[in-house]
C-alpha cells in the first residue's frame, strides 16, 4: 500500500548529493516532489507545509561527506511527516471506555461519513474488536434511509452475536440512537455503536441530523469514517463533517488497496484529528490501531 507516496519520498531523498544545497536547487527538487505528492492524493495545504517545512530543514545544510546524504534527507523527511500527525492528540479507546463504565454508564461511539465508505462493515469490525477486549455492544442503526442499511447491520450483529436495535425505514434517526442508549443503560451493556446515514447529495439535511443525534444521545466519540481510494474527496469529506460536527477521530478504510497513501497524511493535518485505526481488509479482524512511527516507517522501506 501507499506505493506512490513511498515513491516520492525516496525520490527525493535521493536527489540530494553531498554538497551544501542553495535555495534555488532546494526549490527545483522541491517542486518536483510537490507534483508527486499531489499525484499521491496529498492535499494541496499539506504539500506546502510538508515542502515548507523541509525547505527550512535543508537549505544551507552542508552534508558531512562521512553521512549518506540519502539517509540524511530521508530522516530529515520521516520528522516532517511525523510533525504533520503530531498535531492530532493520539487517545487509547479502549481505555476510555473502561474508565466510563466505571462510572456504571455505557459508553457511546456515533459513526460519520458518507455512503460507500465501508462505515456498516467498519462499525462490525470495531464489535468485534470490542468483544476480543472483553466489552459487552449493542448495535443501533440510524441510517433509516438507505435501502438495506438496517438488513446489513442486523446480518453483521447476527453473526458477532451482538443485539441490534432498528426501527422501519424512515423513522427518526435520533430516536433509534436514543432506544439504543436506553437498552443499553437498563441491560448494562459496555458499549453502543450508532451507524449513520451519508447522504452527501443533502448535506444540509444529512449535518442537522447528526447533530440532532449527537444532542440527543450525546455521544462520546464521533469517528469519521473516510474511504482511502477517495483521495482528495476523502479529504473535502473529512473537512465538511468537521466543520459541522467536530468529529474526534478517523478510521480510513480500503487502505490494503490504497496505493497512493495521501488521504492518511491529509485527513490529519486538514481535521486536527487522529486516525485510530486502517482497515486493512473484508474480515473481521481487518481493524488495525493505526501508530504514527510505524505508518511513517512504512513509507520509506524498501520495496
């Protein structure tokens, strides 16, 4: 995965030779990878930060002739890149859940993005992470509107054996949110996961519904959920549902066929908001908790 945006790395990590490297040379590699970057799917605003911030790294850097300029600008790149997901306080779910049913309160996680970005299957995938860590979910399905939403989401319950509560098509959203959340206070249930609708074709009526569910439930996560073969519609996808619900993180999907890799690095700089997991697959267990060091370590191995 993210074979074009590794590319550009080491492309330009091994345009550098062992001198001191003037601004004019630095802006003629620069722009190069700047190409490479968009063509990986790297929004614009993170292109210019990215090449900003190693411009100010490289420029009038004089290269011991002992160091391997290569290794030096690809450590050089591995910081900046970093940098960009250190904007976005990293947090440990599963613990915060432990610490809200300590209090005797399930806790509450509603999941935001548009049709098509595997939400529904990303919504089992992190049930079933959830069951493996010894918490006891319930399933609420407050897409309403698309047709087979409530079919899907009962047919994933079924097979984890975890209860779903729906009602019929075109009934309040916020309402099957609110059932769910009652059941699971009166049952004792560990944790509630609320499926969405994402009708981006009405944004409008789509952002007042989320936010008449997150007033009613009040939830105490809001994961976007965002499609990595998107690109840069993952990206304007993200920046809409932050800006109309201040989601608290992201979970890309798709990305064991994401060949280019930008969406990842764009989504956090763009939103301010960590990605806690990568779907990495069609099972189950195709959840990845998603750690900076090894995400940006993977972008410069050798292939």
């Amino acid at each position: 995965m993210f074979d074009k945006l590794r590319s550009a790395l080491k492309a330009l990590s091994k345009a550098i030779t062992e001198r001191t490297l003037d601004e004019k040379e630095v802006d003629k590699l620069l722009w190069d990878f700047k190409v490479a970057l968009m063509e990986s799917d790297v929004a614009y605003e993170v292109v210019e930060e990215l090449t900003s911030r190693l411009k100010g790294e490289i420029v009038g850097t004089k290269i011991q002739r002992s160091m391997n300029s290569s290794d030096y600008i690809k450590e050089r790149l591995m910081n900046v890149v970093k940098e960009i997901f250190s904007g976005a306080k990293q947090f440990d779910m599963l613990d915060m859940i432990k610490k809200k049913n300590a209090l005797g309160e399930p806790f509450i996680i509603l999941f935001l993005g548009v049709n098509g970005t595997g939400k529904t299957t990303t919504i089992a995938k992190s049930a079933n992470i959830l069951k493996k860590s010894g918490f006891s979910v319930i399933l609420a399905c407050s897409d309403t509107h698309r047709a087979g939403a409530i079919e899907q989401l009962t047919e994933h319950a079924n097979r984890l054996s975890v209860k779903v509560i729906s009602q019929k098509y075109g009934a309040d959203p916020a309402a099957v949110a609110r059932d769910a959340v009652l059941h699971a206070k009166s049952r004792k249930i560990d944790v509630v996961l609320i499926d969405t609708a994402g009708r981006m074709q009405t944004s409008k009526n789509l952002m007042e519904e989320m936010a008449k569910i997150t007033r009613v439930v009040n939830p105490d996560l809001k994961i976007f959920v965002g499609d990595a073969l998107a690109g840069n519609d993952a990206v304007s996808q993200a920046k809409e549902f932050q800006e109309f619900t201040n989601f608290d993180a992201a979970i890309l999907t798709k990305t064991d066929a994401d060949v280019k890799g930008g969406a990842a690095l764009s989504i956090a700089y763009v939103t301010g908001k960590p990605i806690i997991y990568l779907g990495t697959g069609q099972s189950y267990d195709d959840l990845v908790a998603f750690n900076v060091d090894s995400f940006v370590s993977s972008l410069f191995e050798e292939k």
